[in-house]
C-alpha cells in the first residue's frame, strides 16, 4: 500500500490535473477505506523522504505541496522542507478523516484552510470565531473557513500559542495526533511536532481538558499545569509546568530544559530554517539546560554549546551546517 500511494502521489505531481482531478485527490485522502495503510505509508514517508530523495522527488513533492492547496500566505517565503511538509498534509487530513469520520459531502460544504509557518518565521492569524492563534516555525494549522456545528475544530501539527474566544455553546478543540484538548474560552499552548517523541498541551488562563491517546487518558488542567504524551510508549502524565519557559518562543528567545543534543538541534533547523548533518551515534542521550537571549545568532548558540557539550565541531555553509567529531589536537 505504501508504494502504491507513492506512486499515486508521484503520478500527480508529474502530471498537470484539473480542479476537478485535484478536488478527486483530496476526496481519496479524506475516504474511510484503507484510512490506517494510508496513513502508516503516509507516516513511513515522512520519516524516510528526507535522507533518501533525489532531486527529481524533492521536485515533485514541492509539485504536491502546491497542488494540494497549501496556503501560506506569501509566495515568496524562506526555504520550506516541502518533503515533510506535503506528507505532513496528507498525513493531517487522513488523520482528520479517521479521527472524526468526515464524509465528502461535509469536506465540500465546509472548506478547509491549510496555514502554514516556514522555518525561521513565527505568524499569527485570527481564526473565523475571533481567536487569536500564534504558530511556532514549522507548524502547519489547518481550520475550516467556518466554523459549524456543534464544536471550534482545529487541527494542528508543530506548535501554536492559543486564545480562544469564549463561546460555552460551542467548545474549542485543537486536535494534534492522538491528543486533543477542548477549551471554553481560555489561553494555552500546544507542542506537537511529528519527529519530536512528545506532544505536550500547557494552560496558561482558564480551563481546558486534555485527552491522550485517543481519548483512553484525560485531565482537567487548571492554569500552571500541562500534560505530555510520550508516543513511543503511550504514556502521559499531569505536572507543573514553567509557564515563562513554554511561551518564551513567543517573544523570540531560545529556552531548553531536560532535552538531548539531537532534540535541540531540530529546534534550531525549524527557527534557523537551517539543515543539520551528522552522524546520530555523535550525541548520546543525555539532557542539557540552555537559554539563550532574543535575537541570539546560530554562531552564537553552537558556538555555546560546543563549550558546554565538547566533542564536537560545526560548520556553517548557506543552509547546511554539518556537525563533526572534534579532532583532537
């Protein structure tokens, strides 16, 4: 199943289709049948595009991205990873479709607006209902143009700061994977980027409720709290959280607490909008603490770490910085 949606999504990115074809592709995306093989190929080719691509697939898949309808709102952007990226959409909507069971007739009638963060860019919007929404760099937010019946549905990948307008007639509910959380009309943040292990939601005003793994686990969390999933081993968990710590992205500082080295450097490929090359035997697991000031150069960040960490060095070339053992002298 895998090679065949491979080959469906290499044949219409080489091909020229009409709206009609197009409109036909996102139907077989939302469609029930094989929804979990679409979405475990989908996930494995998230996971394998980058280091195994040649050119002519990079190519294609930006063809894909720009064909399914990705909405950024400027054309002339910074450097996308369109490889994840149109996975990342394909992916988003089957899970939108297993989640909630979406018919065609309902896709047709409410359409979606797919709102894309780039590397190296924080953004914000204001969702139809009033609410304001800050997205992290490389974060994808998908909402319909309206909101109907009897929720505020979002669906989010990456992370986003949000502030709901209060309507307890009609809850608000981001939904990221297997967590969802549902909110009145509160402020929060949710972190769930799909290479990261875990997907946590934070309160930061109000009230929300936070279901895990589909719904199996749920909290009430008051404000200073916030839940992390784990998703390699389907584990969660309620703690206090460090609210300045979790919205410090807002303001354009760089704070990490009990993370490894290979954690941190996905960060920076998503605010530096850069790519990272090294060996994954170079880092251990082992967990740091950083913070680094607004404004701070990536010179100056891995220039830090390389003190604080040792055992390597870097090279910095256009978007490309390779991580190297340190050559002992």
């Amino acid at each position: 199943m895998k090679n065949y949606i491979q080959r469906i999504i290499r044949l219409f990115a080489t091909s020229d289709p009409d709206p009609k074809l197009t409109g036909e592709i996102h139907r077989w995306l939302l469609d029930q049948e094989h929804a979990g093989e679409k979405e475990t190929a989908l996930h494995d080719l998230w996971n394998e595009t980058e280091g195994k691509v040649d050119k002519t697939t990079w190519d294609s898949l930006a063809s894909v991205y720009t064909k399914v309808g990705a909405n950024s709102g400027d054309r002339h952007q910074p450097r996308i990873r369109f490889a994840h990226y149109a996975a990342a959409i394909a992916l988003l909507i089957v899970s939108v479709s297993v989640t909630f069971q979406m018919t065609k007739q309902h896709f047709a009638e409410v359409p979606l607006i797919e709102n894309i963060t780039p590397d190296g860019r924080l953004s914000s919007l204001r969702l139809p209902d009033g609410s304001i929404v800050q997205t992290n760099s490389g974060s994808i937010l998908l909402y319909p143009e309206k909101f109907k019946g009897e929720t505020r549905t979002v669906y989010l990948i990456g992370e986003a700061n949000f502030k709901v307008k209060k309507n307890s007639g009609q809850p608000f509910i981001v939904r990221s994977g297997t967590m969802s959380v549902t909110a009145l009309g509160t402020e929060f943040n949710v972190a769930a980027y799909p290479e990261e292990n875990e997907m946590i939601a934070t309160l930061i005003h109000g009230k929300i409720k936070v279901e895990c793994d589909n719904g199996k686990e749920s909290y009430i969390v008051t404000p200073g709290q916030q839940v992390t999933y784990r998703k390699s081993t389907g584990e969660s968990r309620l703690a206090e959280a460090n609210i300045e710590d979790v919205t410090s992205w807002q303001k354009g500082m760089y704070v990490f607490r009990g993370v490894t080295m290979s954690e941190i450097l996905n960060e920076l490929e998503r605010r530096y909008a850069v790519t990272f090359q090294y060996n994954a035997n170079l880092f251990n697991d082992d967990k740091f603490n950083f913070r680094f000031r607004e404004k701070s150069t990536l010179e100056d960040i891995l220039n830090i770490m390389q003190e604080v960490v040792g055992g390597f060095s870097h090279e910095l070339k256009g978007n490309i910085c390779y991580i190297k053992p340190e050559t002992k002298k």
